[in-house]
C-alpha cells in the first residue's frame, strides 16, 4: 500500500491558507505591495530584488516616501538623514553606527533602574509615567544627562502611520516635532555620533516602550523573544524594489517593479519573522 501521508513539509488541513502579497497601486501616485506572511518574507528578504530604503538618494524616493518619513522619526528631512536600519549596508557609515547602537545596548541596565521601572510596573502607573521613566533610563547613556521634558512632549507627536500623515495638522505638527528633536540631538550628543539614531531612539521609547512593557507584564511566564515575536514593537518594516522580479511567482505580472521610484514594501513582522538591520 503506497503511504498516503502527507509529507513532512506539506501545511496541516487545519492550517489557515497563506496569504499573498497584496498590492495598493494607485497609477502614478502610490504603489505598495503588504506582505504578511513570514515565509513570504523571508523568500523576498534573501530574494535580493528588494533594500532598504536610502538605497536611493532622498530625492529618487516616491513622492508619498519622501511626504510621510519626513513627518516620522526616521528621516530628518533638513539635515537628509535617515535611521540606520533604513540605510543600505554599503552605506559607508553603516557599520559604524551599528556598531556604536549595538555597544551601548549591550551597556544594559543598572539594579536599580530595573526596580524603578519593576515598581511602576507593580503600581500600574500611567504610560506617560512609564515612558519618562524608559526615557531617561535608555538615553543617558547617550547623552551623559536626562533629556529635557519638552523634547520626551515632542517625541509623542511624530507620526506613527501613513494614515496620519494624511492629515494636514498632523503631518505638520510631526515635522515640527522631528525638527526639534533633532536639533536638541545635534547640540547635546558627541560630535560624532549619529543625530537621527539617537533621536530615534527618544522617539521609540516613547511611543512604544509602555505598551511593550505591559505586553510582557501581562505574558510573564513566556520567553522574550517568543512575546515580541507576537507582539512585535515595530510591526512594519519597509523595503524598496530595487529590480523587476515577481518575487518567485508571489505577484502574477513581472512588470510590478517596472519602475523601482514606485514600489515599496510594508512587511508587517510577526508569526517568528524577525527582519534584521
């Protein structure tokens, strides 16, 4: 009798069906293709038909690109920065500043800054308290003092979603805060280190750190890398076409990159996916 069974590598019948790339086009204004699958990702990641973003200059970037990271905070637009995982990694400073970001979090954190944020935690203090508490603890090591409440207020208003920069007010009032992040970075850090990364970092503490500390509160028991695989802090990480591909038969027609200036790609980052800087 010829075995019937499935083989090893054959999805289960009660496996939910994977979900293809879906793509936004709007003709000459707007075109994305969302991939949420981690097995997609990984298959377009070491596809090499994609990079990251200041693979290009700032100015070949889409229109739409160029409008929304200006208003975030991984692009400071006055000074033509972006945040270091958004260089490609010819980039001549690339390994340098990954290199310094990787020195001063393997720094860690004292005793008794993991008892202060241990007691917010236990009193389930507010997020705004949660976030100046994160704030200070993750970037003294940066600028050798606490950063000022006026620029942990900014950090809050950079815009988080596309979607928000489609609003006047807020697309305006990101821009305003990214630039005044930026120029308290560039006057108080060592001249030789990276502005944007470290404004980045204010900016990230901020907006995200409560929350994840609440996730792992909330999933004490599970292993670290199993709750931020779930419950990723940064659930979108874009990439740019950087030639024609079809991406192993995931999109149906070969012209989707035609035009590199007009493909990016939100990847959401779950489901073990891990999308390395």
């Amino acid at each position: 009798m010829v075995n019937s069974s499935p083989p090893a590598n054959a999805p289960s019948r009660h496996s939910p069906p994977r979900q293809k790339p879906r793509r936004i086009n709007l003709p000459f204004l707007l075109d994305v293709v969302v991939v949420s699958e981690a097995a997609h990702i990984r298959q377009i990641e070491k596809s090499g038909d994609v990079d990251r973003l200041h693979a290009y200059a700032t100015e070949a970037l889409p229109w739409w690109v160029q409008f929304y990271f200006r208003s975030t905070k991984f692009h400071d637009r006055d000074r033509d920065l972006w945040f270091c995982p958004f260089e490609a990694s010819f980039y001549p400073t690339y390994a340098t500043r990954r290199a310094y970001l990787e020195e001063k979090s393997a720094e860690g954190y004292s005793q008794a800054d993991v008892q202060r944020i241990a007691h917010l935690l236990e009193t389930n203090a507010a997020d705004d308290e949660l976030a100046r508490a994160m704030v200070q603890i993750v970037n003294k090591r940066f600028f050798g003092q606490e950063v000022p409440p006026e620029i942990i207020e900014a950090a809050k208003h950079t815009v988080q979603q596309l979607t928000e920069a489609l609003v006047p007010l807020k697309h305006e009032q990101g821009v305003q805060a990214q630039a005044k992040i930026m120029n308290y970075c560039e006057h108080s850090l060592p001249k030789n280190v990276h502005p944007l990364d470290v404004g980045h970092n204010i900016g990230e503490v901020v907006q995200a750190t409560a929350g994840s500390l609440k996730t792992l509160k909330q999933n004490a028991g599970r292993s670290v890398e199993d709750i931020f695989t779930e419950h990723a802090p940064t659930e979108q990480v874009p990439r740019i076409a950087v030639r024609a591909s079809t991406f192993n038969g995931l999109q149906n027609c070969r012209s989707l990159c035609y035009n590199k200036r007009y493909l990016v790609h939100l990847w959401h980052r779950r489901l073990g996916t891990c999308v390395r800087f």
